[in-house]
C-alpha cells in the first residue's frame, strides 16, 4: 500500500535565518575553521569544511590546489591515473591533507583505488560516491574498503534519510554525503521522481549522525553563500559545492567564445557529456540523469572563495556565532514565501 508522508518538509528556498544578539563587532572576529575528529578512522580534521565536489570538471587538482591555500578541501574526481597522483603529491605535499581519492563501486574502481593509495600513502581520505546509497552492494563496499584501510577517512553516499545514515555510519563511514537530486546539472528528480529537500534531509540525517558521532556533508543544492549558511545552520558538518565553482580557471574544460563572451562548460556525472567522454556512450539499460551547460568565465575561484568565506563570517555575525560550529545552535529558522526584493530581477549569479 501506497504511504504519503504529510510533514512539511523543506528547501533552502523555503526558510531564512532569524538574526540574534551578538557581542562580535566584527566579522573579522569569526573563526570558521573546524577540528573534527572521525568515529571510525579517529583520524582528525582542521580546517574549513567547504568541499569542492567529486565531479570531473569541478574536483580538479588545480581546484585543490587553489582552495587548499583557504583551507577548503576538494573531492578530486576519480579519473585521474596513477601516475597523474604521484606528481600531484610530490609537488603539492601541503594539500594532501585537504583532498581526497574518489572511488565508484566496482572491481576497477577498488583496484584503481588501492592503486593510488599505495603510491600516495600521505592519503588519508576516501570518498565513495553513487548515485543510489540505498543498496546492499554499496554496504558491503564500505565494510570492505573500512576493512582493508581501517586508519581510513571514509565519506559515503548518498542519501537522504536517518536509516541509511546509520546503517552506513556502523558499516564504517565516517562522513555521509547527503543529497539525492538537488544539484544544478542534476535532473535525477525529474527522470525519476525520487528525492527528498534539502534543508529537511540535513537537520535529519544530521541528527541521526551526530548521535553516532559520525558526520555528514551536505552535497548539492547551494545556489548562494546564504545557502551553505542555511546548511551549516540545519546541522552539516561539511557543505559539497558544484555549480558555485563552475567556470573558473581551476575548473576541467578548454574556454568557449560565443558571440563575443567567453563561457565553459559544466555537466552532471549523469549526464549524456560525462557517460560519452568516459563510458563511451549511454548504456541502453539507462537514461541520463544530467545536463550540460554553458557558464560564464568567471577567471579564478579565490575570488567565489573570498565571497564565500566573507558572506559565511556576515552569518555568523548576525547569529551571534563567533565559530562556524556554534551556527547550528545559534540558528533559528523562519518559514518564508520570498527570500529578496525581485524588483529588478533575479539575485546575481555567483
């Protein structure tokens, strides 16, 4: 039988954050770097827990590089060799620290996986990405990955309710990427109507996690710096951004010049684009569950960064949070119809 959940459940969108008295006198005085240290690898983490995401124009090693010099950390995309890893190592030995190994699910993806972390032992951080975490075989790839690398950062996903949360949190995962569908170039929710709002799957599965002392990400959905506040205050520990980061230098993919404007392309790990350039096509078994698109150059991300890390320092001043880790208990939100003035038009793109 058929079952309808009735609760609200609710979007980055849908709220904003109710200002509350504060001593800071100014933003200056807000310190937005995290220590975390994870249940399963009791492996410890310093630094600004924005990540860049996994996909192969936007988890780049130059994005690393760069965001590695602001204390973000990077998702590099699973495509690079061997080979491409050692040197990247042995030239950038400080951003080690801030990256981490991409890994799919099948034979390949594990011998590939183990390759890289026997030629790079300063790794110390696995993500392992699917589309669909709600499967016995993704469970069983986390136990084994935790099995062989114990000593092991492990973020998994995604998905989007407490149950699964959990059941891969004692499965060995110490980070758990929550999202099904929000992203820009995601049309996931669209081919197959499966998904869950933002907002709502961060304040739950962040309970969930929390109370297993596990973590978790919030991958997908930001639009603007207001939305990664909105996600720091609904209880993420990391927020993932994709399409924020489109269109820099940093970024995968040569400039394209149309009608006097320079642009660069961005696309889902779904998409016809990413399965043609790395899977030789669409399989017949499915359909793409991405789009490509065409952004605006937008030169270097220190300047998104910069943006960024300023616009998260304002938040945290309006909430009276002088760290970025007191924003979930200072954070209060309120149920909205309109978030700006649309006089004249649209907000600004990032």
């Amino acid at each position: 039988m058929s079952n309808i959940i009735n609760d609200i459940k609710l979007d980055f969108k849908d709220v904003l954050l109710r200002p509350k008295w504060s001593t800071l006198k100014s933003r200056s005085d807000v310190n937005l770097f995290r220590e975390i240290t994870f249940c399963n690898s009791k492996q410890t983490y310093r630094g600004i827990p924005i990540m860049a995401s996994n996909m192969d124009v936007i988890g780049t090693f130059e994005m690393a590089k760069t965001l590695s010099k602001h204390g973000l950390f990077t998702a590099v995309h699973k495509y690079y060799t061997v080979d491409e890893w050692k040197d990247f190592a042995a030239l950038n030995p400080d951003c080690i620290k801030n990256v981490a190994v991409t890994s799919g699910t099948g034979n390949k993806d594990y011998e590939r996986l183990s390759s890289i972390l026997e030629a790079v032992p300063e790794l110390s951080f696995i993500c392992l990405d699917v589309a669909n975490g709600y499967s016995q075989h993704f469970v069983e790839y986390v136990r084994k990955v935790r099995a062989r690398y114990p000593n092991h950062t492990i973020m998994a996903g995604v998905v989007v309710t407490g149950e699964m949360v959990e059941e891969l949190i004692l499965s060995g995962a110490d980070i758990i990427k929550v999202g099904v569908g929000p992203g820009s170039v995601c049309t996931t929710r669209l081919k197959t109507g499966v998904g869950y709002p933002q907002l709502s799957a961060i304040i739950e599965c962040a309970d969930i996690a929390h109370g297993l002392k596990g973590h978790i990400i919030a991958d997908g959905g930001c639009t603007c710096p207001g939305d990664l506040a909105k996600a720091f205050g609904a209880g993420a520990d990391f927020v993932m951004v994709g399409g924020m980061f489109a269109g820099h230098d940093e970024c995968g993919g040569e400039i394209i010049e149309k009608n006097g404007k320079k642009l660069k392309l961005f696309y889902g790990i779904a998409s016809n684009t990413a399965m043609n350039k790395h899977a030789g096509g669409v399989a017949d078994y499915r359909s793409t569950e991405g789009k490509s698109v065409e952004v605006p150059y937008r030169g270097s991300v220190k300047n998104s960064v910069l943006d960024i890390l300023g616009s998260l320092r304002s938040t945290c001043t309006y909430l009276g949070a002088e760290r970025l880790c007191e924003l979930q208990q200072r954070a209060t939100f309120i149920r909205c119809t309109q978030q700006f003035n649309p006089m004249y038009g649209p907000s600004p793109a990032m």
